[in-house]
C-alpha cells in the first residue's frame, strides 16, 4: 500500500516526515532516506504486542484467545446494531403533523 508522505524542514536542523492520513505517523532524520526509513519502522515490535494483548487480557480477566476472538471479529458501524430511531422520527413526525410536539430537534 502506498502511502502520501510530507517531509518538511523541522526548527533543530532535521527533516521532519510525516503521513496525513494515518494519525500520529511521525519521523524524523537528519536526512530525507533516514527520516523516510523510520518512518517505515513498525512502531511496536512483535514481542512488546504479545506482553500488552496478554496484559490486557488479564486486566479483562479473560484468556489470550477469547481476547484475540473478540479482534478477528469483523469490524462494525453504528448502524448495524439495533436501536428506536425510525420509531422516534415516525412519532416525531405524528406529533409535528398533529401540532403536538413540544421540544426541538434532538
């Protein structure tokens, strides 16, 4: 995947790097490959992940994998869980129709 990236002069002499659309991805170098390189460093390596998942699974008071189930899960919106709204905006209509409705828009 590639990425835009900015590189800017920094106030101490470095050349500041960083990408716009990935928030808090900065770097810096004293030259354009070495502040591009960091850039492409993972921030976190491989070992410290494992000891804060594990972590945070003990805090959760559950095991690794139940917690690492509970990431493999597929991403979800707002809208796909249920909730009133169409039910609210019907009454709400009923009442604005009927010259019932008291308060404002919420």
């Amino acid at each position: 995947m590639k990425l835009k990236v900015i590189i800017e002069p920094g106030e101490d002499g470095y050349l500041v790097a960083h990408c716009p659309s990935l928030k808090s991805c900065w770097s810096q170098g004293k030259t354009r490959e070495e502040a591009l390189k960091k850039l492409e460093r993972p921030a976190y390596d491989e070992e410290t992940i494992a000891r804060d998942f594990e972590y945070v699974a003990t805090k959760l008071r559950i095991s690794v994998d139940e917690l690492q189930g509970y990431f493999n899960q597929p991403n979800k919106r707002p809208q796909d869980y249920k909730s009133q709204e169409l039910l609210f905006s019907i009454g709400a209509a009923v009442m604005r129709t009927l010259g019932l409705e008291i308060g404002g828009k919420r």
